[in-house]
C-alpha cells in the first residue's frame, strides 16, 4: 500500500555515487532518518519513489539529479581574486570551503579553477548534476501530529529543531 501525505517515515539509507559505489552518505547506526511526507523534507525524487514502498520494504533507488540536488546552476560561479584567499593555506582546485553567507547560514563553496590572479568558487550544492543511487529500507510509517505539520519537521530524535518557540521539541 503506497504512503499517503502527511505522515511521518523512518528510513534506513546509504547514498552511493550510480557510478563507483563509493558511499557518499548514510543514516548513522541507530539513527536512521525521519521526514514528513509531503512537507519537502527531503528530496523530491527519493520521496516519491519512497511514497510507492510498503512499511518494512527495503530498495534501491536511483533518483536523477535534476530530481535530487538539481542541476548545476551556471551562475552560482563566482570569480574572486586570489590574493582575497590567501589566508587559506595549501589552495588547490576541488578543495571545499565553509563560510557564512548574507543570512548567516553556513554555505560550502568548492574551489572550481586556480589561475593566476584569481579563484573561482563554485556555489552549487556539492551533489548539483549528480545522479544518486540510494538503498533505503522504511522501517516505520505513522500519522504526523498537527503540531509537526504546522512545524513541517518531525518532533523526535536530538538535533535542535531550531524554529525558536517554546513547543519544547527537542530534535
Ligand atoms: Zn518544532
């Protein structure tokens, strides 16, 4: 029976790259990952293919980059000059790089191209334009209560939800 809206799923799962199966991500031991059915918690193409999984039902799941992180964004480049980084030691291409941005939440940049004079920093997601090859296993399905859905993040585990009222949810 498919997974209807608004209900909260567990899932196991490992990321691999479709190509080398190098493992790229995965739900820690005992910490498997919980999100809200139709609330765009995770990304598009997993969620709909989860959708269609019974409770306890275990798949490989191949999700297309442009239903994952999206395709890479052309103008998410940005050329700086090199001297502005050289506080960075040991500089080199493919490096990732963490900073702050306007709204003061963390970005990741990767370092794209060194010539020269200047450095351009790529803004895309790191897993922009990547297919993703997921192995998922659901492991619980339940109602969302009405104070996770008006939230639209799942009220259990231990990270600070971070929406900043007193709901008292420590997750
Ligand atoms: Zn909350």
């Amino acid at each position: 029976m498919p997974i209807e809206k608004n209900k909260v799923v567990t899932i196991e799962y490992t990321l691999r790259d479709p190509e080398t199966k190098e493992i790229i991500d995965q739900s820690p031991e005992g910490k498997p990952l919980m999100f809200i059915t139709g609330a765009g918690n995770i990304i598009p193409g997993l969620e709909k293919a989860i959708m269609e999984m019974d409770c306890g039902e275990s798949k490989e799941i191949l999700v297309k980059a442009e239903e994952a992180y999206g395709l890479k964004n052309e103008d998410a480049y940005q050329t700086v000059a090199k001297s502005d980084l050289q506080h960075i030691p040991d500089l080199k291409e493919g490096m990732v790089l963490y900073g702050q941005n306007a709204q003061g939440q963390q970005v990741q940049v990767v370092v794209s191209k060194i010539d020269d004079q200047n450095v351009t920093l790529d803004f895309n997601h790191p897993l922009a334009g990547k297919d993703l090859l997921f192995e998922v296993k659901v492991c619980d399905v339940r109602d969302a209560t009405e104070e996770e859905l008006a939230h639209g993040h799942v009220h259990a585990g231990e990270h600070d939800c971070g929406c900043g009222s007193d709901c008292g949810c420590k997750h």
